[in-house]
C-alpha cells in the first residue's frame, strides 16, 4: 500500500518556538494533504486540507497564520505550529490522497507534540 | 451537515464474545470507513465501503454497509485481546474525488481474558 512518512514521531518545544513536522509520500503523488488534531481519547479533528502548489483551506476555527501549511511538492507536506502555546500539544496526523485511487486515504504515523 | 455517530463510545466484552459497533451517519455519502488506532500510534485502514450492501470481512471483523440506513456495523466475532483498540468509523462527504472524511467520535474496545 502506499505510504505517508510523518516526522518527527514526538517533539518537545518551548513556548513560543516553532515547530515543523513534515509528511512525505514515499511512494506516490500526494495531491491532497490533510492535516488532523486529535486529543487524548477524542476524534480526529479535521484542520486543513491542502492542495500540491495552491493555499490551503482551513476549518472553521482553526488559525491559518499558526499554523502554517505548505504544500509545495507532490511528495512533500509541512504543517508549522508557530508560537506554540502549551494548549497546541496534541497528537497530529498528516493523511494523503491521490487522484488515482480516490477513494483511499494514506494515513501518517502521527505527531505527538508537547509544548512546556 | 454530515454528522456522524458511533455507538457505543466504550466496550468491555470478554474474549470469545460477539459484539457489534454502530456507525450512523446523517445525509448521504458514497463511501464509509473503519480504522483502527492503538494508543500513541496513527490509524490503520480496516475497511472501505462503497456501495449499498457492501460486505467485507478480514479476520474476525465483518463490516457491512446500508446506504438507505445510513447504517454501518463493525460486527467482531469471537473477539480475542489483540483486537482492544479504539476504532473509528469516517463517512466521506459526497463530492467526488474530494476525499474529507467526517469522523465518529470513535469507540473504545477492551477484550479482556
């Protein structure tokens, strides 16, 4: 099956630094990334969807200038947590999607942030 | 809005046991989840349902479809402790190619011994 690789796994920072976690598809073309939050013992929440070379669309309620994503290759995806606040920790997943199997969603293996 | 409702959020069952999981969703789709996640780690595919009585089976899971319910079960057969896990029902909304999903609140399984 195809394959997301999302680093770092677990990350401790600072607050008010910035962190950079990236997703790569190793072995097809992302053309669709998605980038989820989830807390401890809750759902998945949906925060942005980005397309390969144009913005991305935030969810209601999420910060678009704190959390930065770019999309600037087919295999390559960042989501940037700017200023991180302690109440940013939480575990986060990348998930990509292919025109070529539409139906299927390549999950990461999560990012677990904590902020001190 | 699509809305989507596992139940029950929690399952204690005891190994051996039958047991069902319900994934209910509030307008139409074309395609319907199961994941499976286990503590710290990222989601596993289980299951994608496409079309009205879509059945599939891997091991002792069985997830079936009616899209004129809006109804998806997780049936678990003889359930054995390597299956504790929270799995997650995730309904697409209906737009082609575009590939959000909406997610259930998820349910918590314990097997125990």
């Amino acid at each position: 099956g195809a394959v997301v690789s999302q680093h770092p796994s677990r990350v401790i920072c600072k607050s008010g630094t910035s962190v950079k976690i990236e997703c790569r598809s190793l072995d097809f073309q992302a053309t669709t990334m998605f980038w989820y939050r989830q807390f401890p013992k809750q759902s998945l929440m949906l925060m942005a969807t980005s397309n390969e070379g144009s913005k991305a669309t935030y969810e209601q309620g999420v910060e678009k200038d704190k959390f930065l994503i770019n999309h600037a290759s087919l295999t390559l995806s960042t989501l940037t947590v700017t200023s991180a606040h302690p109440e940013d920790s939480s575990f986060y997943i990348c998930s990509g999607g292919t025109g070529e199997r539409p139906t299927e969603a390549f999950f990461g293996q999560g990012t677990r942030l904590t902020v001190v | 809005e699509l809305k989507v409702e596992q139940n029950p959020l929690f399952l204690s069952m005891q190994e051996g046991k039958n047991y069902t999981i319900y994934c209910n969703y509030s307008t139409t789709s074309d395609r319907l989840y199961w994941y499976r996640q286990d503590p710290g780690k990222s989601l596993e595919s289980l299951f994608v349902l496409l079309s009205n009585g879509a059945v599939k089976q891997e091991g002792r899971l069985m997830a079936s479809l009616d899209t004129k319910a809006r109804l998806s079960t997780l049936h678990i057969t003889a359930a054995v402790h390597d299956l504790s896990a929270t799995y997650f029902c995730a309904v697409g909304r209906n737009a082609g190619n575009n590939r959000k999903l909406i997610w259930g609140l998820g349910t918590s399984l314990a097997v125990n011994p």
